[in-house]
C-alpha cells in the first residue's frame, strides 16, 4: 500500500516537474539570482546588527553609504515581481519556440496583463504590488498570460500575416502579434474586473490576511496557534505569496506584544507568562528566514552530492546566517518545488512545538528580550533568552531541522539524476542523428531544456578538465597467436549526475564551447602517463593508440606539444600510435600533410582509423603515410551476413601487404567474426570478444595472466 502511495506520488511529482509551466517557473527563477544576490548582499549589509557599524553607517558622509545601499535593494526586491513576471515568461517562450520576436513578445503581453491585475489606473493601484507583495500574481501572470499568448498565436486566422509593398518582417511579424496579444488582455481585464466590481475582492493577499484573522478568533495565543501560524506563513511562501504580510495582522494581534508583557510582569516581580512572541519565531523557528532555511543550507552543504546544489547552498549560506532566504527559496528554488513543500512546512512545526515545550518545561527561560530579526542564530538565542540555554535550544532545532530536510534532498537529488540521465540520452542520439546527416548539432545554440543541459555539461566538463577528472579506459589489440601488443586509450567521464558521459558527446561540446584543444591535451598526457605504466608492467614493446580530432591536427602547436608531454612522461614516440580519422584525411591541407610527415620522421605511428576505401584515403596509403588501418566498424559488424563486406576486408589486406601496412578489425565481437577475419588475412584484432575497456590496472593484469596461459600452452606443446 505505501509502495503504491510511493509510486504515485513519484508520477505526480515527475507530472509536474517535467512540464512546460514547471521548467519555466524554474528556469525564470534561476535567472533572477543575480538580482536576488545582489539586493541580498545590500541587505545584509544594511542591517548587520552591530551598533558600531550602523553608526558608521549613519555617519560616514551623512549616510549617503546607507542611502546608496537601500538604493540597492530596493532596485533589487521593490521591483521582484517585475523581474520574475519576465524571466518566467520568457523562459516560457523560450521553451515553446525559437523565434526571437515570440520570445520578445511574450514578456511584453505578460508585463501588460500583470499591470492589469495590479489595478494600474485605479485608486487600488499600489506600486508594493511590484514587489515581494506581488510575486504570486506576477507567478500567475506570467504564466497564463504566456500560454494563452502562445496558444492564441498558433490559431489560423488570428496571426495575421500583412504582405504588402513597403512592409518589411519585423513588421510583418509584429502586426500578426496584434490580435492575440489583445485577446489575451481582454480576457485579463475581464478576469480582473469579475474579481474586484462584482466580487468586491481588492487583491489576494488582502482576501488572505482578512481570512486568516477570522480563522485565528478564539484560539488565544497557546500552541495551536503557533503551529498554525507557522504552517500557513510557510505554505503562503512556498506558494510565492509574502506570507509575512499576509500574516501581519494575526502576529501583531496575537505575538508582537508579548515580550513586553513578559518585561513588564519581570519589573512588576512577577513570572513571564506569554511563550509564543515575535521574537519567538524570529529565533527559535525562522532561523534562516522561512521554513527554516538555515536548516536547509547546512543539510545541502553535508549531504548533496551535485556540486551545482552546493554551489547554491554556499553563496546562500551569509544571506540566511542573517535571516535573509529569497536567494535560496527562489534560486535553488524552493518555492513551487512540490519534494520541498512537506520540510519547508514541516520543519518550522517541529521546532516550534520543541522550543514550546523547552521554554514550557523551564529547560528554557522565556523570551523576554526583543532581538532584530537579522541577528544570526545561536548570539539571537543568547540575547532573547539571557540564557546560553536559548543558543543551545537553537542549536538542536537546527540539527533536527537538517534531520527533516535529508531525505527530501536525497529525494530531490534521485529525481535529477533521472531527468539529467533522459536529458543526456536525447542529447547523445541527437548527436548521431545529425552525425548521420553530417551535419554539426550545435547544442550550445539550440532553446529549452536539451540547450540548457548542453551548457550544464560544458561547465561541469571544463570543470573536470581542471581537476583532473577524467580517466581513460584500456581495450586490448590483439594478434591472431593471443598475444597482446597494445590497447587504444579511450576517454571515460563519469558525470556526478549522469554517470558515464558519451565521449563523441563530449568531444562535440568542448569543439562548440572552444576548448577543445585544452580536452585533447588532457587525453594526451593521460595516455603518455598510461603508456608509462604499461611498459614499466608489461615491457617496452607494448603500444597505445589514441585518436586526434582533425581540428587539433592542424594545429600548428601539436607537434611541438605532442613532443613536450611525450618527453614529460618518457613516453617513446615508437610506442605511441596516432589514430586519424579518414575525415581527417578528407579535409587533406598542406599544413595537415606537414604535421604527418613531422610525426611520422619523429618516430610516431599512423593509424587510419574507421578506413571505408575513399578515394582520398587511398591515395595517402599509396603515399604510405600510414602503418596501420582499422577497419570501418560497420565493415566488421555486417560481414557474417554482407559478402561485399567479406570482398572489401579482403581487398584491404591486399593492399596492406603490398603497401606494408597493418590491418586491425574493431568490434571484433564472436568466435565466428574472429575465425571469419582470420580467413580473409586480417591478424590483428580489437573488440568485446577479448575484453570490454578496462581501467589501466585491471587491463595490465589481465594482460600478465594471458602471457601466462600462452607460456603454458607453449610448455605443454
């Protein structure tokens, strides 16, 4: 039955975060985190709660310091719902089509739709309504407006399209964007003149604060109270409504006066009465700002595995020591997150019922000391409370909080890991799609998801290049008597969300992102290092190959670099086999017949690798350029049922033996393909039949127990 509810629940979730609306939502809010960080950072430093410093503040050119700061984060937060009305709706047409004019065009419609709802041209019109006080509207908005806009554009008929002399296509496109772009705000207007002439409802967050103040009639001011309090704050903020005005009026009723009737019972000789303040919550339950975000920060930092997450959670970490959470409830993002709705609103219950019982049970001494919300945990506990007895109740409501929040990161994570292992998938067969159509993909320029995982990739691959991340694998080369000559060095990344990367998928992302050269050097240097290890286990006269794009071939400093890491490494060029693909032969150059010849008179080894008889590559044989060909695996894998495939293996160790040259067949799979080859002259092989790639280790060890079986089987004849 729980597994059931599990799976379920498990569809839901997947249901919403892979729609179209939810990567929007979170995509938008991502683009905001400059803003947020920085009118973060101009808070914090705003509102440090240290009395020197907001003297210097006051005093340091008559406050013009201070003034600029609030200047910064009221251009910051005074303006949020602005900001994220137009990154959601872009983000939105950003996913739904690639014409630019679309993506301009959305914004727009949805910034004229959100002045609508905001009253614009009434007397209800506030400019508040721009700031965190109209998130969930400009959430809304956004995203309704965006898809009607969308899906109105898309209708026959409405997209009028003007075709006349004199009209260019900006013009053109514009004029079709007039009437669906009127319909949409018809419809808002509407909507928003059933809401405030015949519904009488002013703005949302009014209707809340009114309904919240009846619901909180009679309760007094005991724990039920403050479990509601906190649940409702929490779930008006997770669902991007300013829970703190909405929950003005029941805390100014109900908790803001209570630390001075606690004062005043103290001056009058009597027992503080009221557990549940203001102050209260600031300290002992909003550590971190709202669900306890400080809990959620610590938990990230201890417990996620994706660097991408840490790096949220550590420039998080001093806005919420100050209490400040929008960069993190909106960045990581939090808000609209359904895995984070249950410890966002959970969390802060826990630990209000637990500080309850503290202060109730005299473990804790009551709050009888106002403390400015900004002030950093365990030094709020200190100073509230007059107890160290208030840091170390904090202290174990944070370790209880990030006890909440674990499995719900861990979930988070295993649900990324999922949608990134998809993503990386689509992004491989799209690369062989287009390889088939040669034609480049170019995925650093493509829209919506599949481009904002290309880009993710790219950082976190140029990542792995600087701390030396990536590992090569070994796959044997082996002679027809069993023997073991050499392995070819194939590139391994294992992503730290999406396991195994694809290495053409890499190739083409470091080409597109320009570092291409700096990958290939890596590769270089590891398998110079690998065919170190491999000659000190396995003696002098073992080989590796590696391939060499064609764009790091014509390089004029490859050579010399190529020399460089091979004398670092003491790596004998005789021992060193450059694999170059016959594409890399089609785009012939006379700096690429230079660079061959350079590497060649130097001692290194020429492999023709995926050799399909091209004209071109024929004739470099005939130049006898190269001492080995690979066979073209489609050759290799078709040849059992092919026998044009037999007849073109056969003519390619002809032409090896007159031209003397070696002929390696890959993919070399099944007993029958071996025997096969082996009938059509070809001696030296590469594939599963003999061994998956293997770290280098493992490779060298299985190479040593193969001699031993052949030594034996020489014994024994």
């Amino acid at each position: 039955m729980f597994h059931a509810a599990a799976k379920l629940f498990q569809r839901f979730l997947d249901t919403i975060e892979n729609s179209k609306v939810s990567r929007a939502i979170r995509k938008g809010l991502i683009t905001a985190i400059p803003v947020l960080m920085i009118g973060s950072i101009a808070l914090i430093l705003l509102s440090l709660p240290v009395d020197t410093y907001q003297a210097f503040l006051a005093a340091f050119g008559g406050g013009v310091l201070g003034r600029v700061l609030s200047l910064v984060h009221s251009a910051a937060f005074d303006f949020l719902a602005i900001v994220f009305l137009i990154t959601i709706s872009y983000s939105y047409a950003q996913l739904c089509s690639n014409k630019m004019s679309m993506r301009i065009g959305v914004p727009v419609v949805a910034l004229c739709c959100f002045m609508i709802m905001s009253g614009a041209g009434t007397e209800s019109f506030s400019l508040s309504n721009f700031g965190v006080n109209g998130l969930f509207i400009a959430i809304l908005t956004a995203v309704f407006s965006s898809v009607l806009f969308i899906k109105l554009s898309s209708v026959p008929g409405l997209a009028t399209q003007v075709y006349a002399d004199g009209t260019n296509h900006d013009f053109r496109t514009a004029f079709s964007m007039i009437l669906p772009g009127a319909l949409v705000l018809l419809i808002f207007a509407s909507v928003n003149y059933v809401l405030t002439d015949i519904l009488g409802a002013g703005n949302l967050p009014d209707l809340l604060a009114d309904a919240m103040i009846r619901l909180f009639m009679g309760l007094g001011k005991g724990l039920l109270s403050g479990i509601l309090f906190v649940f409702f704050l929490g779930t008006f903020w997770f669902f991007g409504i300013h829970g703190g005005n909405v929950m003005d009026n029941v805390s100014q009723q109900y908790f803001a006066g209570n630390v001075d009737i606690n004062t005043a019972n103290i001056a009058a000789g009597l027992p503080p009465t009221e557990i549940l303040s203001k102050t209260f919550f600031d300290v002992f339950v909003f550590m971190g700002g709202c669900g306890a975000i400080l809990c959620l920060v610590i938990a990230i930092i201890l417990f996620s595995r994706r660097r991408s997450v840490r790096d949220i959670a550590k420039m998080g970490v001093a806005p919420t020591i100050f209490n400040i959470n929008e960069f993190v409830i909106f960045g990581l993002p939090v808000v609209l997150n359904p895995v984070f709705f249950i410890p966002f609103v959970v969390t802060p219950i826990a630990i209000t019922v637990i500080s309850y019982l503290a202060v109730s049970l005299g473990i804790v001494p009551y709050v009888t000391q106002t403390v400015e919300w900004t002030t950093p945990a365990i030094l709020s506990g200190y100073v509230a409370t007059g107890s160290v007895a208030g840091s170390l109740l904090q202290i174990v409501n944070i370790a209880v909080g990030v006890l909440i929040y674990r499995p719900f990161i861990r979930l988070y994570e295993k649900k990324q890991v999922v949608n990134m292992k998809k993503d990386i998938l689509e992004l491989t067969e799209l690369l062989c799609e287009t390889e088939k159509g040669n034609k480049p993909p170019w995925f650093l320029n493509r829209s919506g998801h599949l481009g904002s995982v290309a880009k993710m990739l790219v950082t976190d691959l140029r990542h792995a290049i600087k701390t030396h991340q990536l590992t090569l694998y070994y796959q044997p080369q082996v002679k027809s008597t069993g023997e073991c000559f050499g392995a070819e060095a194939l590139l391994r990344w294992r992503h730290e969300i999406g396991g195994f990367i694809s290495p053409p998928l890499m190739i083409e992302l470091a080409r597109e992102a320009g570092f291409l050269g700096e990958l290939e050097w890596e590769i270089l240097d590891m398998a110079c290092a690998g065919l170190r290890g491999f000659c000190e286990r396995l003696g002098r006269d073992f080989g590796l190959s590696f391939n060499i794009t064609p764009d790091t071939l014509k390089d004029k400093d490859f050579f010399g670099q190529l020399q460089e890491i091979a004398r670092r490494n003491a790596a004998d060029p005789h021992n060193l086999w450059i694999e170059v693909t016959e594409q890399a032969v089609l785009s012939d150059t006379p700096e690429l017949a230079q660079t061959m010849d350079r590497l060649r008179r130097a001692g290194y080894r020429l492999s023709l690798d995926d050799f399909g008889m091209g004209h071109t590559s024929l004739l470099y044989l005939q130049n006898n350029q190269f001492d080995q060909v690979k066979l073209d695996g489609s050759i290799v894998r078709d040849m059992l049922q092919n026998k044009r495939s037999c007849d073109i293996i056969s003519s390619i160790v002809y032409l090896g033996k007159s031209l003397h040259f070696s002929v390696l067949a890959e993919y070399v799979e099944v007993p029958e393909q071996r025997e096969k080859l082996l009938e059509l002259g070809c001696n030296e092989f590469q594939g599963y039949l003999f061994s998956r790639p293997l770290p280098q280790d493992e490779l060298a060890g299985l190479v040593l127990k193969w001699r031993e079986r052949l030594q034996g089987n020489h014994k024994a004849d």
